[in-house]
C-alpha cells in the first residue's frame, strides 16, 4: 500500500469527522450565513484552529455565496486553501556538507522520538550516508537502552554514557568522535515543557554545540505527536523559548480524528514540516506532501 493510501486510512477518524460534518451542515443547495458559520465551528472543532478556519470561510464566502454548492465543492475549496496554507513549509530535512552534519531531536515523552530517530537513520544510511547516534537521554536508562536496540538493530555506532551523566558532555564526545561521519543524531530527554532543568538542559546542549561551532547544530527538530492536538501548539511554543527550532516531524497520524492539527501548526509557526509518521514501520516516516494531505484529511479522491 502507498503511504499515502495509508495515511488516508490513518486519518479516517477526523475525514469522517469532517465528511460527516458536511453531510449534515450543507443539507441546501446553497451557501448562505448560517451554513457558513455552521462550517466554521465545523473546521474549529477538527483542529484546524481558528486563523485557518476563517480563510476557508472567507474563500467560501468569495466564491460561492448565495450560489449552488455541494459537498465535493466545498471539499475541493478546502483542499485548495489548506494546501496553499502547507505548501510553503513542504519541505525534507537539509543535510549540510560540514562533517558532520548535526541534528539535535526534541520533544516530550511519548511522542515516538527515539523511533522516528531510527527511521531517519535507517533512511540516510540507506543512502549510503555514514550515520551516528548520540545518546543525550541520560535522565532514564530506559531511553539509552531503547536507542541502543535501534542502533545494534541498524549496525549504527552509538555514542552513550551512564545514567545521570551530563547530556552536554555525551554529546561534546559524540561530535568529537563524529568528525568523519556523514550525520550525527542527537536524541535529547523526553521533557515536559514544564519542567524547567530539563529544558535548562536542552539549551546547555545547544550552548555547548554553539561553542563548537556557531553554525551547530544545523537542524533542531521537535517531535510532535498527532494525537496530542492542540497541545501541540503548546509544545512549539515552550520549545522555541528554549532552542531555535528548525523543523517538525509529526507523528502518529495514523488513528487520530485530530489530523487538521498539522495545518494550524504550519500557519501559526511557519516551520517546515520535514515528515510525518503513520506506524512502526521503517517506510511509515515519509516526507510531507501538502496535496495528498490535504485531500487525506477530508477524504477527497479527485
């Protein structure tokens, strides 16, 4: 099955969410003020957030006011408007030329960080890229030793030390030890956005990358997970205090009914969205495709 087969079976939960939403708001042929705002709390209850949710109307409002329209028509405008909204920030993960080329990974606990780290290096080793991971999880043995089940499995080198260590140190060694490499992963501890010495330690280790070389690390990725929803929106805010983020990797889309998070993420913070993940599987990590998104989320065909 294509991903993005998969992903539209993923996201049935919030296309028939949507679909039936539509079904009951457009029962008249025409579009006037009250389908209009019945639609609206609509696409706010999806996730969607309320900025993109008032450009959906607007651009419904332009074109189709007091005129005939079904329920593929304003599908069809949805898909148009969420993937003008995406497409800017359709994007894959750069990899710079300077050995080697660093990428620190954020997130909280759960959201599939550790294994989003290992389809990553999975796909660049794939590539014939020399990969390396770095273990600045040293809060929970749980994390080094989960990150070293992916590495044995992917016959990746693995910089790690004991538990309690200093994560900045882990990972000063990790770079020292990676100049021939091709890419270096950083994996950084689960944090709870309200946990102050966590985050603290999160941007000592982009201080000490920092002092290295001013231009590292050349990516800060934060791992989000789709079912969250709005929490979501959250998490980037507390990150982005604490480091410069780069990017977002959106996982478990598959089974949510909260997918339209995806676009108000992208028109709130206006970072790219490297990838989305949909399952367990090394292939379930695919670049974002704004279109077959878009038309995934409201199980669109055409």
């Amino acid at each position: 099955m294509r991903f993005f087969d998969k992903l539209k079976q993923g996201l049935k939960k919030t296309s028939s969410k949507l679909s039936e939403g539509l079904k009951t708001v457009f029962i008249h042929k025409k579009l006037n003020a009250s389908t209009l705002e019945e639609l609206h709390d609509l696409l706010i209850m999806s996730d969607l957030g309320a900025s993109v949710s008032d450009k959906i109307i607007h651009t419904l409002k332009s074109q189709k006011f007091d005129k005939d329209i079904t329920v593929d028509d304003v599908k069809n405008i949805i898909v148009d408007e969420i993937t003008r909204i995406l497409e800017p920030f359709a994007h894959t993960i750069p990899l710079q030329k300077q050995n080697p080329c660093v990428i620190l990974i954020a997130g909280v606990n759960g959201t599939g960080k550790t294994t989003t780290i290992a389809k990553l290096a999975h796909h660049w080793k794939n590539q014939g890229h020399d990969v390396r991971l770095a273990a600045a999880d040293t809060f929970r043995a749980a994390a080094v030793e989960q990150l070293e089940v992916w590495a044995n499995r992917l016959n990746i080198p693995l910089y790690k030390s004991h538990e309690g260590a200093d994560p900045a140190s882990v990972v000063f060694r990790a770079f020292e030890s990676s100049k021939d490499a091709d890419i270096l992963i950083i994996d950084t501890a689960g944090r709870l956005h309200n946990k102050k010495y966590l985050m603290d330690e999160l941007e000592k280790i982009h201080r000490v990358l920092k002092k290295i070389n001013p231009g590292l690390p050349h990516e800060a990725i934060i791992v989000l997970d789709a079912t969250t929803g709005q929490n979501a929106l959250q998490q980037v805010e507390f990150f982005s205090k604490t480091i410069p983020l780069t990017g977002l990797i959106l996982t478990k889309l598959d089974g949510t009914a909260k997918g339209g998070i995806v676009v108000a993420l992208a028109e709130r913070y206006k970072l790219p969205i490297y990838a989305i993940g949909i399952g367990e599987n090394y292939d379930d990590l695919q670049a974002f495709d704004a279109r077959e998104f878009a038309k995934s989320l409201v199980d669109l065909d055409a």
